[in-house]
C-alpha cells in the first residue's frame, strides 16, 4: 500500500505538474494500492478551487482506504517530534502525523524533504519523487 502526500497530489492534480509524480501516481492508483488519511484530505480539499472541484476531490480521496489518525497515530508523531527536536531538526506536526499515520501501514509517496528527516531518525519508509 501506498499513502500519497499531499505534495505529491498536487503535483498529480496539476495540469503542468511533474511526470515522474503523475506516472508514479497514476501507477499506484491503477494498481489500487493507494490509501489515504484525514489530514491528507484535508491539506487537498483547502486548496480547491471551487465547489465542484471540492466535491470531485472529496469524492475521489474519500473512496480511498483511509488510514486512522487514531491515539497511536498521535503518540508516534509526538514522540517522533520530540526526538526530531532534540537534535536540531524542525519538521511540521502536519507532516509528523501523516508520517505516523503511515508508519508500517503504507510507503509514503512525496515530494517533501520533511519526510526524509523524519525517516533518518525514525526508519519510515519512504520515497521521495523529486520535482521537474
């Protein structure tokens, strides 16, 4: 399974975004292993452009396999931000909770350097589509 960033949605939604990102998606979304989590869906849908689009969006995502953010999720980003802190490295609580949500659930597919510090001091598995 597959849990798609948000910053690799947008790439995939955009009409000029990254064909690395798209094909990636795209493949993982034919196959049907892709997986979603609230925030995910959140940080998507804020960004839609009107009605209609929030609609198709929701649609889409919310028919996706949707990971908890439950205590665990919580308590694993917390922590996670603690030992983050502590040497140094500032990631955002957003990106913490998505990390934790898919934390031995589902390979995390993104274009956010956050996730790469995170995977240093925790193990996530990862994969970063770099932008072009």
């Amino acid at each position: 399974m597959f849990l798609i960033d948000s910053s690799a949605w947008i790439e995939y939604l955009r009409p000029k975004g990254s064909k690395e990102i798209k094909g990636k998606v795209l493949e993982i979304l034919q196959k049907e292993e892709a997986v979603s989590c609230g925030i995910v869906v959140v940080e998507i849908l804020r960004g839609a452009r009107n009605e209609k689009d929030f609609q198709s969006l929701q649609d889409s995502l919310m028919a996706l396999p949707q990971i908890p953010i439950d205590d665990n999720v919580i308590e694993r980003a917390s922590k996670w931000g603690f030992l983050l802190g502590r040497k140094g490295k500032a990631v955002s609580t957003t990106d913490l909770i998505i990390a934790a949500a898919a934390y031995k659930k589902a390979r995390l597919i993104h274009a956010n350097s956050d996730f790469e510090l995170i995977s240093s001091v925790v193990g996530l598995d990862e994969e970063k589509i770099e932008l072009n």
